[in-house]
C-alpha cells in the first residue's frame, strides 16, 4: 500500500470515510490519529506520529542532543562520540569548577 505523507492506516479512519458524514470525520480525525505518518523534522525520515518521540530520542542521527555534558555546546547524535572525544579537556574542566562550587556550598552550611 502507498502512503503519502499524512496519511494513515487507522482503521477508524476507513471505517469513518464510509459514514454517511465520513469525510467530515475523517479530517477531523486525521491530524490527531497516531498512526498517520509524519516526517521527522530533524532528518526527514518518515514514520509514524506515535514512533516520533522515540525516533527523536534515540535513533535520530540529527537530533540535536542539548547540552552535552553541560558544556552548553548543541551536538547532533551522529556528532556527540566526536564532540565527547575532541572536548575532555573542556568538560574535565567544567566538572572540576561544578564539584568545587558544590564543595563551597557544603563548607558554607556547617
């Protein structure tokens, strides 16, 4: 079966399309229903809404991962082993100054 994109295979949708007032329904059903396919905005792939979240949490090569070991740098996925492996240094650096300010607050409260 061909999908295009948006289009689903829920079988309330068909079931609906063939209601006296299906296409009404069906339109109002399509943006919500989960088994609609979508397209990842990260890489483009295209899969379905309900496996997005997933996708872009773990599997998404493009998916910008955040703050990567708080250093405040945005690294894709397929670039975070890099990124770890060219910043120790840096992210040693941040680790140290962190445990020291933590240390501080600690000394401070006895």
């Amino acid at each position: 079966m061909t999908r295009s994109r948006g289009t689903s295979r829920c079988a309330r949708t068909a079931w609906r399309a063939s209601d006296a007032r299906g296409s009404d329904l069906t339109a109002a059903h399509e943006p919500l229903c989960e088994d609609r396919i979508v397209s990842c905005e990260h890489c483009g792939e295209e899969l379905q809404a309900k496996a997005l979240e997933e996708h872009k949490n773990s599997t998404c090569e493009e998916s910008p991962l955040g703050d990567v070991d708080f250093c405040g740098e945005t690294v894709k996925r397929r670039d975070e082993e890099a990124h770890l492996s060219a910043s120790v240094a840096q992210h040693l650096r941040l680790q140290r100054a962190s445990f020291e300010e933590q240390l501080e607050k600690v000394e401070r409260t006895r």
